[in-house]
C-alpha cells in the first residue's frame, strides 16, 4: 500500500510502498479515504516521542482519519464491515498512521461512525482538533455570561474552541487578522482582537478594563502565556495545549492554570457527531492536497499561521 513514513526521525517524510497491515482479534482494518494533518504529525517525524515510544521504521505519519472498514477481526461487535469511519488512527508503537491507503485500530479505539451526510475530507479534519477543542472548553469550566480569549482562534482547534465558548453562554473575544474577523465573527466570537496590530493586552483591556474570565490559548510560549494571564480577574482559568502555564504559580495568583493534553475516544467522537449532526459544530477545510505532497504540506504546517485544516485525499 501507499504511505507516507519517516526511515528514522528528523528524515524528510517520503512516499513508500509498505505492507498492508492485518487486522487482530478486537480490531478493524479501515481503508482510508482521507486524512487530516495535525502539528503533532511533524512533531513526532522529528522524535518528539523517540525517548518514551520505541517506534519501528519506517514510521507511517498521521493521526486523524477517515474511511471505510475493510475487514474486522474476531470478536468484533461495534463497527461492522462497509460502515463509513472516522478518527484517530496512530499507533506509533507499531508504526501505524493514517496517511496510508490502510490502518488498523481497536473496535474499543478512538474511532466511531462518521457524522450523517459529512464528506470523507471533513470527517477527516474533525477528530483530533475538535476533540481537542471540546476537552478545552470543558476544562475551562465556562459559564454563561463570562468573558473567554481564545488565542491562536483561526487554526483548527481554535476555531472549534469558538464555536463551543460560544455555545456556553459566554461572550467570545477571538484572534484573528482582518480577513478572518468576519470568519470568527459567524462562527460565534462576539469581538476580535489583530493579534499583529500591537499588544494583546492593550487591545483587550481597552474594551474590558476589568479583566476577564478565561483564556484559551493554542500557541503561546511561556513567556506570552505570563503575559497574557495579566488580563485574567481573580479566580479565572487559563488553559493551553503548549503546556507553557505554571499550575503552581497560577494558583498563588488565585487562578487556575491547565495544561491541556488531549486523550481521544470513541465517547468523544459520538458527542462530535452529535454536534456536528446538529448544526453546533463546523469545520473548515483549508485546503485538499493528494497523498504525495504530504511532505509540502506538512513544511507548511510547521510555518504556521493556519486559517483552517489541511487533509490529504487518499
């Protein structure tokens, strides 16, 4: 089959001819459709994992997924063979990902049915970035009424985080250039700050002199996560997936500090699909490449500045 995979860590991603894997007892083999790009996936081609997960190689990248299941195991029960699938497909360990034409998963696993009438390439861009977001808004404890930042508010995970602050109640100020105001703004951000155009702090206190209640942020460093934790009022929460939040100096400020990991499941999948199938949650596709320029596609994630999702069509 056609993957894309790494001979060693920090080697250029390639397109390779590799075996098909073979589905065990509890598992199903899924052929994939499309698949969704995510940092983590040049994260781990460089060896972000290489001193706790001792990975084969050639390494197969990718997580997020979308596709048919192909074959099942025995003792498979949930999942049968011809239903369409989405969700995270990576299994470093034994060198699986989702950018290949086949990947093994657990019927128990991160995976479940794809949202009713979703495309294969917006499944794709849904599982770990909505997840992501969903766990985000869930452990910032948001309330109706309170004022949310949400920092890095354009790329994937950010825009999901909006849609879902918003469905709290809360009033959503989000980042964004000028040409995504009006992106953030339908998607449900009440305000907008140009994180380009001057001092973030600045531009938020000038609307809310007295501070507000959380942040969620995507892509701040420890020293603009200090910074930007200044606008917090006291018993507010700030909650990052760059782990660059200090819990213990937090908490003596009367904050609260979250270093954010998210921990996919198939439970979190079938409550996306609730949203998604509500009309609660949307995603946006960024752009559609074919399998062998995952390699561009991926050194155009790692720039950064994301308005959206990148999947590959498989």
């Amino acid at each position: 089959m056609r993957a894309i995979a790494v001979s060693e860590y920090g080697a250029t991603p390639a397109l390779m001819n590799l075996p098909r894997p073979e589905p065990g007892p509890g598992e199903i083999l899924v052929k994939l459709i499309a698949a969704g790009l995510n940092p983590i996936d040049w994260k781990i081609a460089d060896g972000m994992l290489k001193d706790s997960v001792d990975a084969p190689f050639p390494l197969i990248l990718g997580g997020d997924g979308a596709g048919v299941v192909d074959e099942v195991g025995e003792g498979v029960t949930r999942l049968g063979q011809g239903e369409q699938v989405y969700g995270s497909f990576r299994d470093v360990a034994r060198g699986i990902g989702s950018f290949a034409e086949y990947a093994v998963v657990r019927d128990d696993g991160p995976v479940a049915r794809m949202p009713q009438g979703m495309i294969y390439t917006q499944a794709a861009a849904v599982p770990t970035a909505s997840m992501t977001a969903l766990g985000m808004v869930e452990a910032a404890e948001i309330d109706t009424g309170q004022t949310v930042l949400v920092v890095g508010a354009t790329g994937g995970v950010g825009q999901g985080v909006v849609q879902l602050a918003s469905r709290t109640g809360a009033k959503v100020i989000a980042t964004a250039r000028d040409d995504m105001a009006g992106t953030m703004r339908r998607l449900g951000a009440d305000e907008t700050v140009d994180h380009s155009a001057g001092d973030l702090n600045r531009q938020v206190l000038a609307v809310h002199s007295d501070g507000i209640d959380a942040v969620l942020d995507m892509v701040s460093d420890t020293r603009a996560t200090e910074h930007i934790a200044q606008l917090l009022r006291p018993g507010g929460t700030y909650v990052t997936t760059t782990w660059s939040v200090n819990p213990d100096s937090m908490e003596a400020k009367g904050l609260r500090g979250v270093n954010f990991e998210n921990e996919p499941s198939a439970e979190a999948l079938d409550g996306l699909s609730d949203l998604i199938d509500a009309g609660a949650l949307r995603v946006r596709v960024e752009r559609e490449v074919p399998l062998a320029d995952a390699a561009d596609a991926l050194a155009g994630n790692r720039i950064g500045g994301a308005r959206g999702k990148t999947v590959l069509r498989i």
